[in-house]
C-alpha cells in the first residue's frame, strides 16, 4: 500500500475506513520492512504508539475529533524532547538523556491528537558540514530514492521517514538549511516558516540567533494543515485558524512573483536537470496565468556564507562548551571542528557577522516587498554518494538558502520532477515575513498542476 | 619578498589552556592551530558597515515584535 498523506489519512479516519490503529501498526509494518535500508529512526516508541492509538480510536469514535492531525502518527528529529524517550541528538555525550517534558512543538501535536512513533536520525546536536565521517553512535540515514546516497543533513531522518513512508509527517530543525535540505534530497514538501511562528522551547539549540524548527509532509495541503496546528497564536501576527489550508487552492492569477535564476558571483551553476526541471516550473507557473519577473538577489552567497561561517560556529561554541572542554574525544569530527572553530571566532567578528546579517535581511526584505513570493533555487545538485567528497559537502554548501535564513524570511522547498535516474529535483518558494500563506498558494497551484506526488521511492 | 599576510606559526597551547580546553588532545590542538588563522581570515573578510549606527540583527528586531 502506498503511503498515505496527513490529508489522505484525516479523510480516512473521518469517513470510518481507517483508525488510528490501523496507521500506527501500518508505521510500524513499514519501519519493520524498510529501516534497516535507510535508517530513518534512532528510537521507535511502539507501545506508546499503540497505547495513544488506542486512546485517539476510542476518543474519536466517541465523538471527540480533535481536529486534521488526531489519529495521525508522526516523528521528530532527535534535539526535540518527548518525554519517556531518549533524546540523544546523535551524541555519545547524551546517550541516556530521557527528558522528562515534552517539548512545545512535541506537547502541541499531542494536543491536537498527532501519535509521537518515534525519535529520528540526526547529525549530532542538529550540525554538521556535509561530510560522513562514520563517528557517530546511531548510523547515517538513507535516501530511499537511492539507498547508496545521501538524504542531506541535518535532519536526516526527517525526510526518509515522510518519502518511506515510516511516518505520515515528522518534524525537523533548520539553522542555515537542515529542513530544506533533507526535504530537497527526498522530494518531501520541508518549510521553515517566519522565525517565532514555531516554539524553540524543548529543542536542543544549535545557533539561538539562527535556529528554526519546521514540517516535513508529502503535499503542500499536509504542510499548511501541520503548521496550522502548532503555530503560536499568541505572536503578533498570528494567523487565523487554518489560514494556511485554506491558501491551498486559492487562485493564483495577480500574484506578484519573482525569479531568480542567477545563483550570483562565485557560485557553481546548478546540475543541468535542476536548471531544466526549475525552467519546466516557471512555464508551468507562466501557463496559470502569473507574470513572473527575473530579478537577483541583493546580497552575494559569498557574503551570507561568510557571516553565517562566524555565526555558527562560535554560537554553537558557546552552547556546547561545557562538552568540547570535557569530553571532546567523545564528540563526532563535524562537530568537534565546529566547536573548535568557534572557540577561535573573536567577538568583534561575530558582532561584525550580526551587524552584516541586519544588512542582508534588510536589503532583502526591500526586494520581497516589491514581490508576493519570489522562486529559486534550494540546494545547486541531487543528493549525493554517501561518503563521497566533494559531491557530499557541495550538496551542502552550493545552495540558495542561507541568504533566506539570515534575512527571517519563510521558505518551503518542493519538488519539481525527477532526474533520468529518478532521483528529486526541486525548488524554494520564498515569501514576506509572516505571509507563509503566499507560499502555500503559490505552491499548492504547482503541486496541482504537475504529476510529482503520484511517485514514491520503491524501496 | 616577504609576504607580510602570510601568518606565523600559532602555539595554540597557551590559548586552549586560558580558555579551560585542557582536555583537547595533541590531535585536536593541531586541528585548532591549523583552523585559527582561517577563522581570522574569515573574520577579516566580514564586511564593516561604515554607520556605527548600524547594529547587529537583534530576533526582536528582524520580526517586528510588538511584544
């Protein structure tokens, strides 16, 4: 059976033809049989599954619907707490963490009737730089396009778990690229809204100043309804409820889009079938009636990359020094050279990064004011050969989306076909600070227009 | 010709030791002098804005935060 969307499996437990139980016991058939290949899990909770199973059937069956996501089962990245479970980002020096509270995001999907399966692979603490050095307590995930590739960090598992089908959506964090990337490498829908939609609270922090948590779904519509679910309502612009479903499927003549297709100056040119694949999208967003103009990005890569280089490192410097300074031996080389690097970064140098990131955000919010959504470029290449450099850290590192992450702008990424190998091509949809609806519109128009969900990976 | 950006050799030791790392092995010492004087070309390279009213990005700030 193939598996089914949050949409798909809300409708089914609506209408009586599938319970809870059944997509709970459906996960776990499908981790039985397929995560050994792609490792998509570090912890599975089945009893607990089952148990909440059990208590969303009887719930429901009494009349007592929470809402889309009640019933479903889903997972999050391992730097989320849930209490009773391990929470071990990866790290030898968190094996044994069991929190005892869940995290916001994880107590917010619990209250709206969403099934917690499990704990999802990670690069350690949530960081990396591409590589796989093989020094990490739990394995590397796997793509389920093509088992023997990447499926792009650092939420590794997040967007295995959505394309396999091991969960019907899961949770993931980005700082300068870890949703977008693994969705971009899975062909799962990945977004991270405006910064402050959803609660940091319960995740292990990486970079404070950069961190962002965010879905992974199969369609659009399942991204709009999760986010609809957990965003804080209590912030200053907070959306109505399910303001971002109802975008799904709004007309999108009049919207004013931009396009950038020229990655800016020290970049290296995108693989051939993402150029061609992105160029097929903007003839398809042209044949729904949306006048798109070119334009380019204010600010060079080079420049987001360079801020975002002294950020990183010396933030996370600080929230793990208590680690680098007494257990460094048990600590991974991405991170350790991380933690190493950021130790060295002068704090004249990082206020200088910060005052740079207000420049970036600044000169982009000026060009997305101008705009509704604006189309690019994610990540430059497909996803990788695991254990092959430099395709694994050119996967990483040649993308368009630190600019976004350091301006606070939403970005989702899509998929946009397939290469002749059959592995996902895709794009980032881009909008206003707090506008998430634009881009689920503009998104959901695509997705309807084009045959991309009809395939899964056939593992 | 000398070159004057070329950097001098870096005892690392002193520094870890100042600053509680100990711990850190030879191995890991050797990586750190080798990253100090990239990490102070990639400080170097992060553009000054001329304004000293130009402040960091502050969250607060970024989102417009009412609150």
């Amino acid at each position: 059976m193939q598996p089914l969307t949050v949409t798909e499996a809300s409708e089914r437990i609506l209408n009586g033809t599938i319970t809870p139980i059944d997509l709970v016991d459906s996960c776990l058939d499908r981790i039985a049989a397929v995560d050994d290949h792609i490792h998509s899990y570090i912890h599975v909770d089945a009893e607990g599954a089952r148990t909440a199973a059990l208590e969303a059937k009887a719930e429901i069956d009494a009349g007592n619907w929470r809402g889309p996501l009640h019933g479903l089962p889903f997972a999050v990245k391992d730097n989320y707490d849930a209490a009773g479970m391990p929470a071990t980002a990866n790290s030898k020096t968190r094996l044994g963490n069991v929190p005892r509270q869940d995290c916001d995001l994880v107590r917010r999907l619990k209250a709206a009737g969403a099934i917690l399966m499990g704990k999802l692979a990670t690069w350690e603490f949530g960081t990396g730089n591409g590589g796989d050095y093989g020094d990490l307590p739990f394995p590397t995930a796997r793509n389920p396009w093509d088992t023997e590739r990447f499926p792009g960090g650092s939420s590794t598992g997040a967007g295995v778990a959505v394309a396999a089908g091991t969960a019907v959506f899961a949770m993931g964090s980005d700082t300068t690229g870890s949703v977008r990337l693994p969705a971009a490498a899975t062909g799962t829908v990945g977004i991270i809204p405006t910064p402050g939609r959803l609660s940091l609270d319960g995740i292990l922090p990486n970079c404070w100043s950069l961190d962002n948590p965010g879905p992974f779904t199969w369609t659009i519509a399942d991204s709009a309804t999760v986010l609809d679910a957990i965003a804080d309502r209590t912030h200053w612009d907070a959306p109505a409820p399910l303001a971002f479903r109802r975008a799904v499927g709004q007309e999108i003549r009049g919207m004013r889009v931009a396009i950038i297709t020229d990655v800016g100056p020290g970049m290296p040119e995108p693989d051939a079938e993402m150029a061609a694949a992105f160029e097929a999208g903007l003839d398809v967003l042209r044949g729904l009636g949306i006048d798109l103009v070119e334009t380019r990005l204010p600010v060079a890569p080079a420049t987001c990359f360079a801020a975002t280089s002294i950020i990183g490192p010396a933030e996370s410097a600080a929230i793990h020094e208590q680690e680098l300074r007494e257990r460094p031996d048990d600590l991974g080389f991405a991170l350790r050279d991380k933690l190493l690097a950021g130790s060295l970064v002068r704090a004249v140098d990082y206020i200088a990064a910060q005052r740079q990131r207000q420049l970036v955000a600044d000169a982009i919010e000026h060009l997305m004011n101008a705009f509704d959504a604006l189309v690019t470029f994610g990540a430059l290449h497909v996803s990788p050969h695991l254990g092959v450099e430099p395709e694994m850290t050119a996967f990483t590192m040649d993308t368009l989306l630190t600019p976004f992450s350091l301006s606070a702008h939403p970005a989702l990424i899509q998929c946009t076909g397939y290469t002749d190998a059959g592995l996902p091509l895709h794009w980032q949809i881009v909008a206003n600070r707090g506008d998430e609806a634009s881009i689920y519109r503009l998104a959901g128009a695509y997705e309807a227009a084009t045959p991309w969900r009809d395939r899964r990976p056939d593992l | 010709m000398t070159d004057s950006k070329k950097t001098e050799p870096f005892d690392i030791k002193p520094f870890a030791r100042i600053h509680g790392l100990e711990r850190l092995s030879p191995q890991h010492l050797a990586r750190m002098a080798e990253l100090a004087p990239r990490i102070a070309q990639l400080g170097r390279t992060i553009p000054r804005p001329p304004d000293k009213l130009d402040a960091p990005a502050q969250r607060c700030k970024l989102l417009k935060s009412t609150s």
